[in-house]
C-alpha cells in the first residue's frame, strides 16, 4: 500500500481543511500516480474537493465514523477492520492513501511506500504528516531535482518502509 502527500518544511499538510499551497506539477504528479487506482481517504479530505465529490477515474474509499454518511460515487466505511476489509479485494500497489492527518497516521503502518512532495517554504497550518525522516521504520529513496514554482522551490521524495534486510 502507498501514500501521497505534499508537506511543508515543518511535514504540514492543511490549514482549515484546505491544502497549504497548490502546485501544477504535484498536482499533475498525484492524478497521473492515482488515476485507475484506489484511493483512501477521510470524509473531511473528500469534502474539501470541488463540489465534494470523489476523483475521476479512481476507486474512492472513504472513512468516516458517520453510520449515516453516504455519497454517490464512492465506498463508504466505518472503520479500520471495515477498511482492511474492503481492501483485500485490490492489489496493494494499487492503494493510495491521500489523507488527511488521522487516516494517514493511521495507515501509516500498513504502507511500504510514501511519495512525498516537499515544498521548502513553513505555512500556517494545523494539520501534520509524521516527519518520516525520523521514523526509524522508513528509509528516503531517491529525490528529484529541485523544482521551482514561481519562487516556491519543491521537490519530490519517495521513502520506502524498512525491511528485514535493511
């Protein structure tokens, strides 16, 4: 399973349910890497999309705690077992977890990979990914170049979870 996220220069990731910044070629980067996969996320990530409406092209898997919540679309789960369940049906490399803070800490452990986007600039913010670059249990695999958007300078990481080998 994998996750993509773009984090700040302190690992934040939103302010008042909104992304901190929008860049062409994250964005370009998150829908070529998740179209025709599946995608997970919280209700309020799925809400924070235009309209509210999950992604083209995607399996949609939204957690929530709300019995009641619905919407046309997506799969609806209520919880951790529920999800796990849900997605034995897909080839892990196909999962894509894109938040926000409480389901990506939680499904955290179950990732091998992470796409990180970071963007060197410290936003207001007050949601936050764990800094990987201290979790003993994951390893920076490569980098890009740095990128520059306007005078907002980026780059794109990949981190691989550790393993018995390593």
């Amino acid at each position: 399973m994998n996750l993509i996220v773009n984090v700040d220069k302190n690992w934040a990731i939103g302010n008042k349910n909104k992304l901190l910044v929008s860049i062409p070629a994250d964005m370009k980067f998150f829908r070529e890497t998740t179209t025709g996969n599946v995608v997970v996320m919280g209700r309020k990530t799925l809400e924070s999309f235009p309209g509210g409406q999950p992604l083209k092209n995607r399996t949609n898997i939204v957690l929530t705690r709300d019995a009641h919540y619905q919407v046309k679309g997506a799969v609806v789960v209520h919880s951790l077992e529920e999800l796990l369940e849900e997605l034995k049906q897909y080839p892990d490399e196909s999962i894509y977890v894109i938040g926000g803070e409480s389901v990506y800490r939680m499904m955290l452990p179950y990732c091998t990979e992470a796409y990180v986007t970071k963007t060197d600039h410290a936003y207001d913010a007050d949601t936050y990914f764990p800094n990987l670059d201290e979790e003993e249990d994951w390893i920076l695999e490569g980098e890009s170049d740095e990128q520059t958007y306007f005078d907002l300078e980026y780059i794109f990481t990949r981190y691989r979870k550790r393993t018995t080998k390593d």
